[in-house]
C-alpha cells in the first residue's frame, strides 16, 4: 500500500522534485531515468506514461521488475525524503487503464507527445521502503 501521505507528493512532484524509474538491462546494468509523468494511480499502484524512446521503455514488458525512486529534501524530517516503491509492470496500449492514466497526465507530460503514441505502464507496488529499508507507513 502507497502510504496516503505520500500519495500527494508523487503526484505533485514534477518540476520541483525527482521521480526516477529503475529497470534492468539486457546486460544486467540498471537503467535509471527521470520521470515527469509518475502518478499515484491508486492505493497500491503507479503509473507512468512511456513515449516510446529511449532505453527504458526498450526494457518494460508485462511482468518487468519495476523501483521508483521518489527524492523531497523538504520531507527529510518526515521520514518521506527519499523513497523506493518496488513493484511489477503491465502495458496497457488501449483500454481503460490507458486511458486513466493518460487522463491523470500532467499537461506538460501530454504535450510531449501530442498524437498519444506512447503507451501506459502500470505498476503493482509490492512494497514501499525509506533508504533504510523501513516501510513508509501512514
């Protein structure tokens, strides 16, 4: 579950603040890059919008191991600074989750791509830590 105090702040991160998106290469290497279109889709799911280019989006596919590193000096003091949230992905190319989550897009996330050619991913939280490895719990 995606503590309720946190929700907000995911999804009010961009510009202020970093959301980055962690997958695994073919190679084993990590693959780590910002994300502006990260919203908290329900309590126990983040979703993100893919344009299609880059490496990251070469790397998710149903099932892909997925971490999210959300970072807020200004919540250092709540224990909600730095965030991991792990989970596993599922595309969605049509229907109503891609829709929904093309809806809850923030409007400079959809003028990156005005013909709406990329693609929703959807991730299963599995669990939320801070760097120690403690739950973030409400």
């Amino acid at each position: 579950m995606i503590a309720k105090k946190l929700q907000p702040h995911i999804n009010a991160a961009f510009p202020a603040h970093v959301v980055t998106i962690g997958t695994v290469l073919s190679d084993g290497f990590a693959q780590i890059s910002p994300r502006g279109s990260v919203q908290v889709y329900d309590d126990s799911h983040i979703s993100t919008w893919e344009r299609g280019i880059g490496r990251t989006q070469e790397e998710l596919r149903d099932g892909s191991q997925v971490t999210f590193f959300y970072a807020n000096f200004d919540l250092i003091g709540e224990g909600m600074g730095f965030v991991r949230l792990y989970g596993r992905a599922s595309i969605h190319r049509e229907g109503a989750v891609y829709d929904k989550v093309w809806e809850n897009l923030i409007e400079a996330e959809k003028q990156r791509d005005p013909g709406r050619k990329g693609f929703a991913v959807l991730v299963a939280i599995e669990r939320v830590q801070d760097l120690r490895g403690n739950p973030v719990k409400d």
